[in-house]
C-alpha cells in the first residue's frame, strides 16, 4: 500500500499530540490528548486517515492481482516473500535510527505485512483461481529524545486488515483499521503525557473502469466521520461531534482492475 499519506498521518498526529503533550501549564495535572483535541484537529485527522483509505482502496486491483509493485510494504525495502508454513506473502522488516552527535533522538521503526490468497479449498501460493484476498498491514515506531529541556518518548501503531473479494467486473473491499499515539515529557520538574486514538472502516466496491461505491467511517475520540462514495470522482463526507458540525469532499483516483499474475 501506499506509503505517503499513512506517513502524513502519523507525522500530523506525533507532532500535534507532543506539541499537546508540552504544552500544560500546570505541572501537576496530567494532560488527556483526546480531552485535548479541538474539533478542528480531530476532523484534520479524520480527512487524512480518510485519504489513506482512499490510497489503500486504489492500490487493491494491483495487491489483488499479485503485483506487489506498489502495494506491498508500506515503504519498507523490499517485497514479501512466500513463507509456506504460513501460505503467505509476509514481510518483516525493521531499522534503528539515531540523530545527532552524541545522540538527541533515537528509536526504531518496524513493518510487517501479511497477504494470502485463498479459495473455498483453501490458500492458494497466487491469485490464479483465488476467490478471496486478505491483506494485514502493522507498522510501528518508538523514539527517544535527551536533551537540556528534558526527555521524552513517542510511540505509535498503525494496522490495517481487507478483505478483498474476487466478483463479476472487479472487487469488493471490507477494510477495518486504527491507529495509537503516545507521547510523553518531562523536564525535571513535571511529566506529562498525551494519547490519540483513531479507527477506520470501508466496505467498498471496486468495478473495472469505475469509481468506488461504498461507505467508510473514521473516528478520532468523540468526533466521527463518515463517507459516500456513489460511483463519482469525489467521496462526499460529513463529520460529526460535540457542537460541531462540517462537510466536505475527497477525491478519488478511478480505474481499471487488472488479471491475476503467478507470482512463482
């Protein structure tokens, strides 16, 4: 799948939830990030989540014919590998960073992607006969900061699940997924910390030529968002929550679906 907009979102959601997280004038109060998400953020968030949906809705023909080109690992070197003891296309993938002289940031990320082909018999080793789909996406990060304001770590998830179902003219797309951020801060005098949450869901049909007709949904603490998509270029969404209220439109990236490969 894609990687710039799950790369976008998490990027939005880290520097926020610290920029929260540090902002707390009374040391003794503990900050809740989602107490402290304005409607505003949340629904940033959600558009954003909502575009890597969108993303990840697009790249399916490909990942389901068994074209890894572009859906495969969300940014990782590399493409799966058939492991046959699972009957899956699996990648693991994993790397440490560090930044600065002696060191003033550090973590590691990792990835891991999971994707089986099966029929009413079974997986299948490619989508040659497959009537079913699955793909599952976990990508993580931990990162520790040193310096003379104080220290702090940041830690996030992100996973996704579809299942993707073979039909007449194209597919269809059953996606759930989410999302945890946490940071947390001290600097001698108090610590505080902040969390994020978010969820996602998409039942989608993708037809040769056409664009997408379904609904999705993504949720950021009290504050929801949920999206049409009647077959035009554009998904049509509302969001929703306390004493707020929007609508607007995301567009979509329409196309043909391809035929299966042999990936042996």
């Amino acid at each position: 799948m894609r990687n710039a907009r799950t790369t976008l979102l998490i990027t939005t959601l880290a520097v926020a939830i610290w920029g929260a997280g540090c902002s707390s004038d009374d040391p003794a109060e503990p900050m809740d990030g989602l107490a402290h998400v304005s409607p505003v953020e949340a629904e940033e968030y959600a558009v954003i989540a909502l575009g890597m949906v969108n993303d990840m809705a697009t790249d399916v023909p490909e990942m389901a014919t068994g074209s890894f080109a572009t859906a495969k690992s969300l940014g990782a070197a590399g493409e799966p590998d058939w492991d046959a003891e699972q009957q899956a296309w699996v990648l693991d993938y994993s790397q440490q960073f560090s930044e600065g002289d002696p060191a003033v940031a550090w973590g590691e990320t990792t990835i891991h992607v999971w994707v089986q082909f099966r029929n009413t018999e079974g997986p299948l080793p490619t989508a040659l006969g497959a009537t079913v789909c699955e793909y599952r996406a976990v990508s993580g990060m931990t990162m520790h900061t040193q310096s003379e304001e104080g220290s702090g770590n940041l830690a996030y998830d992100l996973a996704t699940t579809m299942i993707v179902a073979y039909v007449d003219g194209g597919y269809t797309v059953v996606g759930t997924g989410g999302s945890t951020v946490e940071a947390d801060f001290t600097d001698g005098q108090r610590s505080e910390n902040v969390r994020v949450t978010m969820e996602w869901n998409a039942d989608l049909a993708l037809m040769a030529g056409s664009c997408p007709t379904g609904t999705a949904d993504v949720t950021v603490g009290q504050y929801r968002l949920d999206a049409v998509y009647d077959g035009s270029s554009t998904a049509q969404w509302t969001f929703t929550g306390p004493d707020y209220h929007a609508t607007g439109t995301e567009p979509l990236e329409c196309g043909a679906v391809g035929m299966p490969v042999d990936l042996w």
